[in-house]
C-alpha cells in the first residue's frame, strides 16, 4: 500500500470518526452531516490568521466596514433561509429566527460599522500638571490579532456573528468554532462572511466539537470569547489562564423578575410569560424565578397561568407557534428532572409539566409552593419552566434576587420608575431591566454580560469594542533641552522643591497658582 493510499485511508476513517450529525429537535430527523476540524487543521488555520492579521488591521475602518455591510445585505437577501435553517436546527419559531437571530445581527452589523472609527479612534487625555511642562498622552486601540469565538448552541446566529462582526472592524482576524449541536447554522455564518469577500484566513470557520474547542484553546490565539455553561467556561478560563490568553465569558443565569405591589398586572403578566418561555427558556437571560409582591399574587399568578394556557406549541416552521421543541435531549431531561423534584416536595404545578413527543418538547410549566432549596429555583433549568414566590416588601424581594450565584440579568416590573430605579442599583446583575423582559441583547449601544457565576467581560457596546483591543498608551515630551528635576542627582534642593510641588497636586487652585514659579523656576535651572 502506497503512503498516500494510507494517508487517504486514515483522513477517511478520521472523517468518519469526527462527523458531526445535525438533528431536527421537532422531528428527530437527520438534517445533515458537518466533519469536525483536526487539531492540526487548527493549529493551520491560527497560524495562517496570524500571518493575515497585519494586513488586516492596516485597512482603514472605511474598508472594513464595507466588507461587513455586504454580510449584512447577503443576511437579509437570504433572510428566509437562514431563519428556516435556525429554527430546523435550533428549534426556536420562525419567528423568533428573525426577531432574536437574524435582525438583532443586521442591526449590530449596521451599528458597528458605522460607529467602529469613533469607538476607537485615538484620543488626546489631560495629564494635570505634565500638560503645563507641555508633556502630552494619546490613548489608543491597537486589535489583538486573532480572536477565537467558541459558541453556543440556543442563539446559534446573532451571538457568534455579531462577536465576530465587531472583532473584525476592531482590525482583528477571526476563528469561530459554532456549536457541535447546530453546525449548519454555523455553515451559513461562514456563507454570508465568505459571500461578503472576507478572506479565508480574516474570517476562519471551524466545525468539530471538543477536540476542536481544546485544539483553539491551545493554539497561538490572541483571545477566546466563549458563551455557554458555567462548567465548560470554569475549564477554559483555567487553560487561558496557564496560556496567558485572555478570555471573556457569558456564561449561565438565574434571572429573577420582581413584581411591585404596585405593578401593571396586565402588562407584567405578558412580559413575564415571554421572558421566560420565549426560546422555550432556553435563553441565559431567561426569566427562571418570578417573585410577586404578596398582596397581588393571587392574581398576578392567575394571569400568569392563563396567558400560558394559551402558548402553542409545536414545530417552530408553523407561523402560529409560540414555543418550539428543546434543542437537546439533556437538556429537556434537566428540565424534567427539576419538576420531578418539585413534584415529589409537593409544589403545586399549575400547568404544564411535561414533555411531549415526538421531539424535545416539553410544556410551558408554572410551580408555585417551593423555596430556595429547590432544585427549580436554586439551579439554571435553561427550560421553560416558572417558579414563583412571593414577597413582603422591597428589601426581601432585592435579598431573594441576588441570593442566586448567577448574576446576567433581572428584572422589576413596577409603576413606580424611581423606586424601581433605586431597586435596580441594588441588584447584582449585569443588566437590570424594569417593566420588559430579556430583549437588550439585541440593543447593539448596550453592553452584555453578567457578574458571579455568569461570568465576565462584555460583548457589544463601545466597552464590547474595547475589549476587543490592546489599550496602548502613547506619551510625548517635546523638550530634550531641559532634563527632568527627579532625575540625578538627589540633592536637598529636590527635596524642598517636591515639598513645594505637593501643593500644586493636591492643594486648591490658589496654592497651584503659588507653586507655580517655584515649578518653572526649577525646570529653568535643569537644563540637560
């Protein structure tokens, strides 16, 4: 046998071996087959984005950003079949394809290319005293080089597009490695970034699934943006850490929505039932524990049972469903498992409660009676599941949302827009959001991210472009004739002159105007 037939051979049966099976949730029927990237293939691949990012990061903002505006027109020119091929794979209504996956990424395109420049232009900053020794510093934002993004599989499109859309016009390459779950929606990212002539190795597509992630996270890359759970995340911020690479994580939630006595019921009953079904609760900013003010409950909860009563369920290609299958077996068997304990401690389900079939479905499920040691409450369910508890007055409620360790989002439904603004500086979460639900993940002006156990770092905004550069600190002193007076040698002259000078820092602007001569009369006799 020649060694190229035996090479041919092994890439073969490697194939094989690493072939990655997508699976309708609504059906269970095979949707198609990704092969999964070698670990050489990944080394290749960073090394190649290494060598391409200088040219790269040279192009002025206005020629990124035109690459990035033909991602954006390819997008929504191919608006129906990229939703269709979110909501096969994924799950989620075909509606939620395009109002949370597809315009959320053309609005951040939109956003990013047109405010990139002045996010990250350099400024000149006021250096106090150094600005009258006409010292001056300018700030600016230098790409990292080669950023790898490792994402999930409940927003397979808006999160990882919209991360790479931003870390290419901050002049950086990209390697994004899509969810094992959902490879064909991170096929069609790779379509509309290729169809927009970003060049192979700026934007870097790789399928596979763990040997692939543990492959990038021991490459030569330049940072790792990662979403998705708080175990996996704990393991790749420990081998960034051993690597010196830096990492940003979003990472779980146990979001928590307060209802204030004084509350619209009407409106904070349909908020609530979206946010927390929405993506059948498969959304880290998900509501997944409601506590009501004790004096409404009773109604609040009725409503609340009512209005999801009233969901659709089924294969999200209907345009009349509200909520989809579950992406995952393991995860609808959490969300099982966390009922089954509530069952068994003698909570009251008030509708729902179990999963249906064929697929991943499981129904839309409100529990009242249970507490904090519950399984439901204590733990991300990542289901469409509602616990719900009550409270006496502010301060309890603000002290039962932020027992959680997560800390993404929460939220206060009131009338009441200052009191709920004071509540909201109390809660220890990444976003607070008061009388809606959710949604400013698709608000590209805003940042993401969480506190705690959800992780950190944030994604979209200017500090979402921040963090996709190296702060680099430039300072310039003009004047090579005068040498500075805390250079050698040390005499008792510099010693009372930086006495004098302790004024001109910290005392008020009259001892600044009187320790003014005493600065210059000390730099006009330190001549080099």
């Amino acid at each position: 046998m020649s060694i190229c037939s035996a090479a041919g051979r092994l890439t073969t049966r490697w194939a094989k071996m690493n072939e990655i099976i997508s699976t309708n949730p609504a059906t269970l029927k095979e949707l198609g087959k990704v092969t999964g990237t070698p670990e050489q293939k990944v080394k290749e691949h960073v090394s190649n984005a290494k060598a391409s990012h200088p040219s790269w990061a040279r192009l002025s903002f206005e020629k990124r950003a035109k690459y990035l505006l033909k991602a954006r027109k390819y997008l929504l020119d191919n608006i129906d079949d990229i939703a269709l091929t979110i909501t096969r794979e994924n799950g989620k209504p075909i509606a939620e394809s395009i109002s949370a996956e597809i315009l959320p990424a053309a609005d951040l395109f939109y956003w990013a290319a047109i405010n990139a420049e002045k996010i990250l232009s350099s400024k000149r900053i006021c250096i106090g005293i150094f600005n009258l020794m006409l010292r001056r510093s300018i700030i600016s934002h230098q790409p990292l080089g080669v950023v790898g993004v490792i994402s999930p599989w409940n927003y397979p499109f808006s999160i990882p597009a919209g991360i790479a859309a931003m870390a290419l016009m901050a002049g950086n390459c990209v390697i994004l490695k899509p969810s094992s779950v959902t490879p064909l929606v991170g096929n069609k990212i790779n379509e509309m970034f290729a169809a927009a002539g970003f060049p192979e190795s700026v934007f870097t597509h790789i399928p596979g699934g763990s040997e692939t992630g543990e492959a990038l996270l021991n490459s030569r890359i330049d940072k790792i943006i990662f979403t998705g759970s708080v175990e996996i995340g704990k393991h790749i911020a420990a081998v960034c850490s051993r690597n010196m690479v830096p990492c940003s994580l979003e990472l779980g939630g146990k979001d928590a929505a307060i209802i204030r006595a004084d509350a619209d019921i009407e409106h904070a009953s349909s908020a609530v039932v979206w946010g927390t079904y929405t993506n059948a609760g498969q959304c880290c900013a998900s509501i997944e524990r409601a506590y009501i003010h004790e004096s409404i409950a009773e109604k609040f909860i009725a409503e609340v049972v009512k209005k999801t009563g009233k969901l659709r369920m089924g294969n999200g290609e209907d345009t009349n469903t509200d909520i989809g299958p579950m992406t995952t077996l393991s995860q609808l068997q959490i969300a099982e498992a966390h009922v089954e304990d509530a069952r068994r401690r003698g909570a009251n389900i008030l509708c729902g409660g179990n999963k249906r079939g064929p697929g991943y479905f499981f129904e839309p499920t409100v529990i009242t009676g249970v507490d904090h040691t519950f399984a439901c409450v204590n733990e991300e369910s990542f289901g469409p599941l509602l616990p719900i508890m009550t409270f006496k007055d502010d301060r309890q409620a603000i002290q039962l949302a932020n027992y959680s360790e997560y800390g993404l989002n929460a939220y206060i439904f009131t009338k009441g827009i200052k009191a709920g603004r004071q509540m909201a500086e109390q809660l220890r979460a990444g976003t607070v959001i008061i009388n809606d639900a959710v949604y400013t993940h698709a608000i590209p002006q805003t940042p993401w991210g969480g506190v705690k156990h959800s992780g950190f770092g944030r994604t979209h905004s200017a500090w979402g472009f921040y963090e996709l550069t190296n702060l680099h600190h430039i300072h310039i002193n003009p004047i090579t004739f005068v040498k500075d007076f805390w250079w050698y040698p040390y005499d008792i002259k510099l010693v009372n002159t930086l006495k004098s000078l302790s004024k001109t820092l910290t005392g008020g602007i009259f001892d600044k105007i009187r320790s003014l001569p005493q600065l210059l009369k000390t730099l006009s006799f330190n001549k080099s």
